[in-house]
C-alpha cells in the first residue's frame, strides 16, 4: 500500500519547498552581487588608467603622447576610414592562429602526457626549441611562405602552440595513474580514458594556455604586420608614424588593445561555459 501523508507531513512540504526556494534566491542574490562588484572593480580600473594616461600627457606635453580624449576621437575618425577594415584583419589571423594552435597542440599534449615513450622522445626537441623567440624566423617564414597571410598565422601559430603544448602535456601529465588504473579495470578502451577522463581534466589548462599565449600572439602578429605588409593593425599604426600621426597611433594601440581584450574575455566566456565545475 502506497504511504499515507500525515497532516504534519503536508504542512511541512511547502515549508522545505519555500527554503529550498529561499536557498536558490539568495544564491542568485549573491551571484548578483559579486557580478555587480566585479564591474564596479573593472570600471574603476579603468578609470584609474585613463586618470594615468591623461595625467601623463598633460604632465609631459609632447605630441607622441595625445590625451585620451585626442585619442579616442581619432579612433573613430579612424574607424570608417580603413581601421575596421585593419582590424578584422588582424582579428582574422589571430582567431585562426589560436584555432590551429589548440586542433594541433592539444591531442598531441594529451598524448605526451599520457605515453612516457614518446613524451621521453619529443621532451628534448620541445626543450630545445621552446625557449627560442619564434619572431627571428619572420624573415625566414615569409622568404618560405611569401608576403600573405599564411606566413603571418603561420608565424603566430608557433609560438602559441609550444604554450598550449607544454601547458597541456603537464594537465595530462599530471593525473594520478591509480585514477586511471581504476577506469580501465571498469572495461573502458584507451579512446574512452581519453574523451572521457584526460579530455575534461586538461581542458582548464588548455583554456589557461590559450589566454597567456594571447598577449604574445598579438604581440608577434605587430610585429608582422609591420614588414612586408599592407594590412592590418601593426600596418595601420606604423603607417601613421611615418606620417607623424600621433594620435592615429593611439588609435591603432586602442584597436589593438580592444582586440586583445576582447578574445581575452571571449576565451574566459567559452571555458565557463566548457568547464562548468570550476565555477560552481
């Protein structure tokens, strides 16, 4: 027989519905707020420095250091007339360098990380190798790959890859061999381990990678923008210094800061959404 519901038992469910409701709001209330403190932070970060910047060019007064207010107008002067077009360009190389970067370094990190023969076989060339700055081979990359934009992704593409590569092979690395042992004893194949195991353990690390090779992707893009080249960024604000444009040089720095801040804030967004455990 199914079981009776005492009166007391009735009068007592909608109250743990009403806590449970309770508990869920005020975890959206708190949420709330720290979301609402975090820009608070942002917007006075931002503040702060452009307090700096004006403070700085006012107290030095030279041409090569506009106010933010200069600035910022002639960024959007500048903006319908060939700087949009600049920046989806450099946007263009730097999302297809991270997209490359990611497809080829991460499954032979996860691999590194997990077979001890080959990652005692690749450990010295990537020792070797990693260190080096990849901007000395921009000559070499575009007499080999021409004047386009391959040689540029191409160029960016190997820097970013040694950082999501080692970053990744460690993650791997790093996952306790009983762990694994335990999962195979439970029938799984070296395919389900790593979908379903070494996959969602590296993927904070990945993301991690990805966002401290930004700053040096878009660093290496300037500087291949600026020889040989007609587009971009790093064209569009070496073009203005030999005009003596200094204000479209900040500009240039503005759009280049925006991009990076950007994908930066872009990559944070795609890992909450991947990896949902760590902001429980």
């Amino acid at each position: 027989m199914p079981d009776r519901v005492t009166a007391h038992e009735g009068e007592a469910r909608p109250g743990r519905r009403w806590a449970a409701g309770t508990g869920v709001g005020k975890r959206v209330r708190s949420r709330g707020k720290a979301t609402a403190a975090l820009t608070l932070s942002y917007l006075g970060v931002v503040v702060l420095l452009l307090g700096a910047w004006w403070a700085l060019s006012r107290g030095l007064g030279l041409p090569a250091l506009p106010d933010p207010v200069a600035s910022f107008r002639a960024l959007g002067r500048a903006w319908g007339h060939g700087l949009a077009y600049h920046t989806a360009i450099s946007t263009w190389r730097v999302v297809s360098s991270l997209c490359l970067a990611a497809v080829t370094a991460v499954p032979a990190g996860m691999v590194l990380g997990q077979a001890r023969v080959a990652d005692r076989l690749a450990g010295p060339a990537i020792y070797l190798t990693y260190p080096v700055p990849k901007s000395v081979f921009l000559p070499v990359v575009m007499a080999v790959l021409g004047l386009g934009d391959v040689a540029r992704i191409f160029l960016v593409w190997l820097v970013v890859f040694f950082q999501v590569l080692v970053g990744t092979r460690d993650a791997s690395r790093s996952l306790s061999p009983q762990f694994l042992h335990s999962v195979h004893s439970l029938g799984a194949s070296a395919r389900d381990v790593y979908r379903h195991v070494v996959w969602p353990a590296v993927l904070p690390a990945v993301f991690t990678s990805l966002r401290v090779g930004l700053g040096t992707a878009i660093a290496v893009l300037f500087l291949a923008e600026t020889w040989a080249s007609q587009s971009g960024i790093g064209y569009f604000i070496m073009l203005a210094w030999t005009r003596l444009g200094w204000d479209e040089v900040m500009a240039g720095v503005l759009a280049m800061g925006a991009l990076g801040m950007g994908l930066y804030l872009i990559l944070d967004l795609l890992e909450r959404v991947s990896c949902p455990w760590r902001y429980v």
